[in-house]
C-alpha cells in the first residue's frame, strides 16, 4: 500500500501535468491560478487512498477521475467566491477580484468542462457508474449551494436543515471521492453504499469544522478572513446551535443582530453570544462524532484487516486540522 505522501505527490503531480496540458487556452492563466493555489487536495487523496484498500497499484483509469475531483471541486470555489463576492481563498485574491467577474464565471466553466474530461477516462467497463455517481455529486452540490443563500434570507433554519444542506454542499463530493475510489476498484454495491455513507459523514464533520475555523481560526493559517460567516449571515451549524441554545437576553440579542445587518458591532456580539454557549467547545464534539460514525463505517468496508487503517488514520488527522 502506499503512504499518505506518495498518494499527496501523486496529486500534486497529477494537478501539474494537467495545469500545463491546458496552455493552449486563453483561459489559461486564470485557470492555473486556480489550480495552483494549493488547498489539501482533499478529494483526490480520499479517492486513491480509498482504491487502495482494495489494490496495491494506482492505475491511471483512478488517477484520472481523482484529479477530475479536485478540479470540480475548484470550480465550485471560484463560483462560490462570486456569489459570496469574497476577497481572499487561501491566502490570495479570489479569480475574480484578480481579474473580473465574467473572467472568474468563463473559468470556472472550463474548469468544470475539464473535469468531466478526467473523470471519463477511467476504464470503460466502470464508466457508466462513475459518471452516475459523479453527476449526482455535482447535481447535489448545485442544490446545497442553493440552499445555503436560500437560508441567508431566513433567520432560522434547523439542524436537520443544516445537515441536509452540507450533506449536498459539501457531502456529496466527498462522498463521491469514496465512491469513485470502491467503483473503480470494481467493490461489490454494498460496499459502495457505505463508502458513500462514510463520505457523507465525514463531509458533515468536515463543514462544521469549517463553520468553526471561520469563527475561532487563525486568519494566516486558516488562508481566509475569519467571521466572514456571521457577515454574510450564512446559516451554519454554529448558527444553528445558538438559535436552539440561546435564552432570554441572548436570544432577543442574537435574534436583532442578525436583522440588522448595518450594526458595526455585529459580528463581535454574536461571537460574544456563542462564547456564552461554550460553542467552540459544543463544536468540537460534533465534529468527533460524526467522524466517529465515519470511522466505524469504514471498518465494514474491507474484511482483510489493516487495510483501512491509513485511510482511516488520515481522516482521523482532518480532525485537528487548522485551516
């Protein structure tokens, strides 16, 4: 099996010789921004790492689609640093604050048109299932991002409706990577529903750890301002907790801050809120739980033992993780 690192430097590798294959197009420049800004290269390392538990090789027919991941995945992050008019991804300007508005939405495009390229060439047999997963991801993710400014209008949303929305958003995609790591590695069905179950929950776990990294984060680690969320009013599950939690004065505080958008205190007394409600401390133990649920799911994936434990050893790292 191969380590963690060979598996990133595949990534990396992989994401460079497709960056330079695209120098063709006058989208290029804009397109390699986007490409090269770096990020955890989450998707592909899960998706390789996942066909590994069940092969000790690494064939171009999975490699091809992990890099497609990542690339989807970076197309969703320049149209959604449009849509959230952000200045900064991962420490630098976002496409189209660098550029413009119509350049950031044409690369976004032709990243997305690259990344159905990718994904298609696994082998031919798996084909037909691969794009069955990978576009049911991409349909999933386009109504969790709908439903995130759908929410940004309301005061209150539940946590289930949190939850369905990450599951979508942010769920999807990653559940996707296990899936087309198990499809590629041609595993039973079974298997692949709970590589799916798995991804879903890991993605969850993953979100609301972004929901606190953009509250309680280091700016210079986490590559983006923090309290962003809470200025854009964006429904998260630190949010979602504080409306369920928050009593009395709090509630009737919370409640007006979050109408009164032009209040220059804002984001500072609903952070003072959340710090009366132990949020970060409620937040971390969500994030354990479902990567616990993760984790269990994964040990029914494989009956030869030892096998998922560096997948399941990487995950259990994200935990900890500080941007």
């Amino acid at each position: 099996m191969f380590t963690v690192n060979e598996i990133q430097g595949f990534v990396n590798q992989g994401i460079q010789s497709l960056i330079e294959s695209y120098e063709h197009s006058r989208l290029y420049v804009p397109v390699e921004y986007a490409l090269s800004s770096g990020g955890k290269r989450l998707r592909p390392v899960l998706c390789l790492m996942t066909y590994n538990v069940f092969s000790d090789n690494l064939p171009s027919a999975v490699l091809y689609p992990a890099l497609g991941l990542e690339v989807y995945h970076n197309f969703t992050l320049v149209h959604d640093d449009v849509m959230d008019n952000s200045a900064m991804r991962r420490n630098r300007i976002t496409v189209h604050k660098k550029w413009d508005l119509n350049t950031a939405i044409l690369s976004g495009d032709a990243l997305c048109m690259l990344a159905y390229k990718y994904i298609s060439r696994c082998n031919p047999d798996t084909l037909a299932s691969v794009l069955k997963a990978f576009h049911q991801a991409a349909e999933d993710v386009c109504e969790g991002q709908q439903l995130d400014m759908e929410y940004e209008s309301q005061t209150y949303i539940t946590e289930e409706e949190y939850v369905d929305m990450i599951s979508k958003k942010t769920g999807a995609l990653l559940a996707c990577s296990f899936q087309l790591g198990g499809l590629c590695a041609r595993v039973p069905e079974k298997t692949v529903d709970n590589l799916y179950k798995a991804g879903i929950l890991l993605g969850i776990a993953f979100q609301i750890q972004d929901d606190y990294l953009d509250v309680y984060g280091d700016p210079n680690v986490f590559g983006k301002s923090t309290g962003t969320d809470i200025a854009n009013n964006k429904k998260t599950w630190l949010l979602t907790y504080a409306m369920h939690h928050a009593s009395g004065k709090d509630l009737s505080e919370l409640t007006r801050l979050l109408g009164n958008m032009e209040d220059q205190e804002r984001i500072n007394g609903i952070l003072e809120i959340y710090n009366k409600l132990g949020m970060k401390q409620a937040a971390e133990e969500r994030v354990s739980r479902y990567m616990e649920d993760a984790l269990e799911i994964l040990d029914t994936v494989n009956p030869h033992k030892g096998r998922t434990e560096v997948l399941k050893e990487y995950i259990q790292s994200l935990v900890n993780r500080k941007r």
